[in-house]
C-alpha cells in the first residue's frame, strides 16, 4: 500500500500543533542560545555552561513523574496552556534584567539568570508529556507514525530557526531586544494551541492512587525490552556524545567565529536532521527500526569525534550537520516505538518517564561536558564522550536483542 507522505497535514488540529510547536521551539532554542552566551560572557568558564544544562534538569527530572501523572488526569490543552503562560513569564523576566544596563546582573551576577533557567525547567517538565499525549488524541492510530516523523520535523526546523537566528538578533540588537523577540514567539504557540478544540481524556480502567500511578508507568517502561533499550540508548549516548554546552567555546577559542558562528554551529545539527526527517516521510526507517537505531547512534558518537579533531569552521558544521541527521533517525524511531506500545490511559506517565531519559541524557550531558571539559580539556574531553557513545551501542546491541530485532513496519 502506497504511503500517503502528508496525511496527518490534511488533519486541521494537527496543524495548529505543529505550529505551536513550531514557535515554541524557536523561543526555547532561541532563548538557550542566548542565556549560554550571556553566562559564557560573564564567566568565560565551560563549568558555568554546564551548570545552565544542570539547572535545568533538576526542576525538570524531579517534576517529571508528577507531571505525567497530571497529563493523565487533567485535559492536556489546559497544562500546555498555563506551562506556556509561565514560559512567556520567564522569558518577560530574562528581559527585565538586561534593562538599565543590566543593573539586576551586576548586582547579583549570573545567579538570577540560573534561577529562571530553573523555573522553566518546571514548565518543560509539564510540557513535555502533554504534547506528547495530545498528538495521540488529534491524529488517528494509523498515522501515528507519519505524525510523529512530521512532529520531530517541526522540532528540528525550529530548532534550525531558533538557533540560526538567535545569534544573528543578538548580535544585531542585543539581550534585550532578543528577549522580548522570545516572547513573542512564544505567545504565537500560545495562540496557536488555543485554536485546538479540546480532547476528552481516555477513560481509567482503575482509580490509582498517586504513588500507584506514578509506579505503574515506571514499571510499564521497565518491563518493556524495547521501549526501555530505547531510552537507555539515548540516555547514555546523548550523555557522554553531546558537545553542544561546549559550543561557545569552540566558537571562540578553536574557530574564531564569534557569537554569528555560535548560532550557525548550534543550528547545524538541526539542518541535517530536517534533511532526513525530509527522506524519512516518503521512508520511514520502519523496516529493521532497531538496526537501523544502533547504527545511528553509534555514527552520532563517530561524528563528534570528527568534530573534536576539527579546527575548520565548514567542515565542522558539515559534522554537526550530520551529526543531527542522525539523530533525527532515532529520534523518529524512539518517538514511534513510545506512541506505538503506549496505552492511551497511560500515554502521560509513559512521556515523563521518556522525557526524564531524554532531559538526563541533554541537560545533565551539559553538566558532565563542562566537568570533563575543565578536567581532561575541551578537545579530550569531547573525544571521550564520542568514544563511550559507541561502547554504549555496542553493549546495548548486545544486551537488547529483542531492541535490536525490532520491525515496526505494519504495526
């Protein structure tokens, strides 16, 4: 049966999504971008940078589980609603404190800034699962893997967005002006979601408890071979692969490119997936799906450390290009298994599980960039994290045979 490459687009709801994602995306990699530049300029230390991932993951891990549990007991439309009414907070307030010549931060440095980075963590964590469990509810089934191929698209064609230009407004009109650009974008996803009717939550088999609740999701992950080898992959690989915290770095000491080149850099990874998020619509890596996951990371893992041993500024975003293209395979693969093998009644704890492997391995990996970066030096330190990128393949291959066999074509 031929695929219909566009068939979820045809959905009118499902659009409005994409696009809240869509500008959601380009205000949170946006804003990324320029809170890591402006510690990078107060501090000129790679252990600040990765206290930004660190910040962030705290609030976001430990709000998860509840957050989750919230997604399956409370219309998904009205979490997404507020947790991006506090984002647009947020962002209003990383504003404020570049008026007046930054008084708020030479007062009292950097720490007001790390103190928002947590508070949006906290709305990424309620976020998360419930976009996740809307999909399901706006597209049918059948097209849930088409949906969750144009759905990760969306993420990396604002994250493309988001990162070019980020470094392009700063550099053209400063923290403030940046800022305030982040919050209208934010307040068009808000829009955006505010035009999908809301959705009826699937009925409960049982009335559970919180902890019950809680536990049920956790164990319905842990007893799922794939679902669980999937994570785990991501989780370790992304942990010790990532170098994106160290990136201003690169971008100053090694490349010499400035803050322009900083959001090139960042956005790279992100052109290359929206290039093969483009082939995987008309095909999908379906067929042989685990196979073809292993083979991804590990290539993830190859490319950062070809872009280590870089010192050219086209070649080196050649690799992050490929690098996210890539990624955008396991992704895709990663988001189509959970949506797959997920109950309907289970679909928000199930995300928040997800989403804690998932903000582990890119938050906390900031973190052990910035300690490994100041221990083993920058360069050392990204090749080690490539390096056990592929031994956490090789060992997944060996111990997740049913991952491995995995064949999601025709489910």
């Amino acid at each position: 049966m031929k695929r219909d490459p566009i068939a979820s687009l045809r959905l009118p709801d499902f659009r409005f999504f994409i696009t809240a994602r869509l500008f959601m995306t380009l205000a949170t990699q946006m804003q990324g971008l320029i809170v890591s530049w402006q510690i990078y300029q107060y501090t000129k230390d790679p252990l600040w940078l990765g206290m930004i991932g660190l910040t962030e993951a705290i609030p976001f891990i430990s709000s998860s589980l509840f957050a989750g549990h919230i997604a399956d007991i409370i219309e998904r439309k009205k979490i997404i609603t507020w947790a991006t009414i506090m984002l647009m907070l947020c962002t209003g307030l990383l504003c404020g404190f570049t008026l007046n010549n930054g008084f708020v931060l030479h007062a009292y440095g950097v720490w007001p800034i790390y103190g928002i980075v947590f508070l949006s963590g906290i709305a990424r964590a309620f976020i998360a699962p419930s976009y996740f469990a809307f999909l399901s509810q706006i597209v049918p089934r059948s097209e849930y893997p088409n949906a969750s191929t144009w759905s990760s698209t969306t993420w990396q064609i604002g994250a493309v967005g988001g990162l070019s230009i980020g470094g392009l407004i700063y550099a053209w009109v400063g923290f403030t002006y940046s800022y305030a650009i982040d919050f209208g974008l934010l307040l068009i996803a808000l829009c955006s979601i505010s035009f999908i009717p809301a959705r009826p939550l699937p009925p409960k088999l049982e009335k559970e408890r919180l902890f019950e609740s809680l536990a049920k999701g956790v164990f319905f992950v842990f007893r799922n071979e794939e679902i669980l080898g999937a994570l785990s992959l991501d989780l370790f690989a992304v942990l010790f692969g990532g170098a994106v915290a160290m990136l201003p770095i690169f971008a100053d000491k090694i490349l010499k490119v400035g803050p322009e080149g900083l959001g090139l850099l960042r956005a790279a990874p992100a052109v290359g997936a929206v290039v093969m998020a483009a082939v995987m619509v008309y095909r999908p890596p379906l067929k042989n799906a685990g196979r073809n996951l292993l083979i991804c990371v590990a290539c993830f893992g190859i490319c950062m450390i070809l872009f280590a041993l870089s010192t050219n500024f086209l070649l080196s975003m050649f690799i992050l290009a490929l690098s996210g293209a890539f990624d955008s395979v396991s992704v895709v693969i990663r988001g189509t298994i959970l949506q797959l093998m997920t109950p309907d009644e289970m679909r928000g704890r199930v995300s928040a599980v997800n989403n804690i492997f998932i903000g582990s391995s890119n938050e906390i990996g900031e973190f052990e960039s910035g300690v490994t970066a100041k221990l083993m030096r920058l360069i050392p330190s990204v090749i080690f994290g490539g390096s056990m990128t592929i031994l956490v393949v090789a060992y997944t291959s060996f111990k997740a045979k049913k991952l491995r066999r995995l064949q999601l074509e025709g489910k």
